[in-house]
C-alpha cells in the first residue's frame, strides 16, 4: 500500500505545478488532516499495538491517503 501511495505522490507532485492556486491550497488541507490522522494512529498503536481498533483505523487513514492522492492525480 506504500508503494502505491509513494508512487500517487510523485504524479501529484509533477502535476501539481499546474494546478490553480485554490487547487493546490485544497489540496494540501486535506494531506495535512490525513497525515495528522495517520500520526494520531500511529501513536495510539505505539501505546498498544495489539489494538484491532486502531489498526483498522490506521488502515482506513491509508486507504483514504490513497483515495485522495488518486483522485488529485487526475487534475
């Protein structure tokens, strides 16, 4: 899942020199709110990693990053 999300990032980032100021601002709100999520649940899973709970949480935060990076590589 990394791998894709590594791989989305870089067609954001070359597409991204073209997007409209509004676009890029958007853009970067919603990666700051999924990375923040992502830091939230890897600290919760650091404190107990044996918990399912947010480990699926974890894994819909990754899910999501990817969801977003997808559809911005569109613009």
């Amino acid at each position: 899942m990394e791998e894709k999300i590594n791989e989305l990032a870089q067609a954001v980032e070359q597409r991204k020199t073209t997007w409209n100021p509004e676009l890029r601002e958007a853009f970067q709100r919603n990666m700051i709110y999924v990375d923040q999520s992502l830091a939230e649940c890897r600290h919760d899973l650091d404190d107990n990693p044996a918990d399912d709970v947010s480990q699926e949480l974890m894994l819909g935060v990754y899910r999501e990053k990817m969801r977003l990076l997808a559809s911005f590589s569109e613009f």
